[in-house]
C-alpha cells in the first residue's frame, strides 16, 4: 500500500527554460578551459622546438607522443604502452621523469610536472631549461 500511495502522489518537475545563471556558467567555463587548452599547446610546442623537433609535431595526436619519446630517449614502441590502462599512468611519470631530466631538472620538478602539468609545463617551456639531450639514452 505504501508504494501505491507512493506512485500515486509523485510530483513531476519539469524545466523548460534553462537559468541564465547556468548558460552563462557554461559558457565561462568553456572559456576558462580554451584558455588552458591554447596555453598548454604554446607550452608543448616551445618545449617540442627547444628539443629541436617541429613545434607542430605537438598538436598531431598519436604523432606527438612518439616524438616525445624521440625527446626523452625511449623506444617508439613504448606508445603501446601509453594504451594500456594503469600502465599508462606509470608511463606518464616515466617520461615525466625523463623529460625534466632531458631539460637538465631534477626529480623534484619531474613531481611538479606530474602534479602541476600546466604550470610546470609552462616553467619549462618558457624558463631558462635547456634540452641537454635525451635523458634515457644517458643512463
């Protein structure tokens, strides 16, 4: 009897007009996250031509990723590895590691590039960081 009386007196809400509060919320977002999309491919372009590789080799998916590989001294085959789940995070550190340390930084900033990717990228690409060769070939 409960779960008559139930269906019997639910209410039905219906919104036809969306608030302009949440238009306009949408569209700030949508902004902020353009913003943080065209600086961070400023950033891997800069990082990418300092290495010595074509800036726009950056923007290409799949592409890219074997050019950082190329960057950071590892084995093209190593993008298999970028497609595996929860591999693929470890891989992450892995180049994130091997990156700073291609640019001559230590490990501390390869934790801020895990950690703080858009501001670390950022330092990286526009600081003072020179590409002193891959770091992985090296060990």
């Amino acid at each position: 009897m409960n779960l008559l009386f139930l269906a019997q007196n639910q209410v039905e809400y219906t919104y036809d007009q969306p608030s302009a509060g949440g238009i306009v919320g949408g569209i700030f977002g949508f902004l902020i996250w353009l913003a943080v999309v065209v600086v961070l491919i400023a950033a891997n372009w800069k990082i990418f031509t300092k290495a010595g590789k074509p800036g726009w080799a950056s923007i290409v998916p799949i592409y890219n990723i074997i050019v950082l590989l190329e960057i950071i001294g590892r084995p093209v085959w190593w993008i298999v590895l970028a497609l595996i789940p929860f591999v693929n995070f470890i891989f992450a550190i892995l180049v994130s590691v091997d990156l700073a340390k291609s640019f001559g930084k230590s490990i501390g900033f390869a934790i801020g590039l895990i950690l703080l990717a858009p501001v670390f990228f950022l330092i990286l690409a526009f600081g003072d960081a020179k590409y002193q060769g891959p770091a992985a070939a090296q060990a």
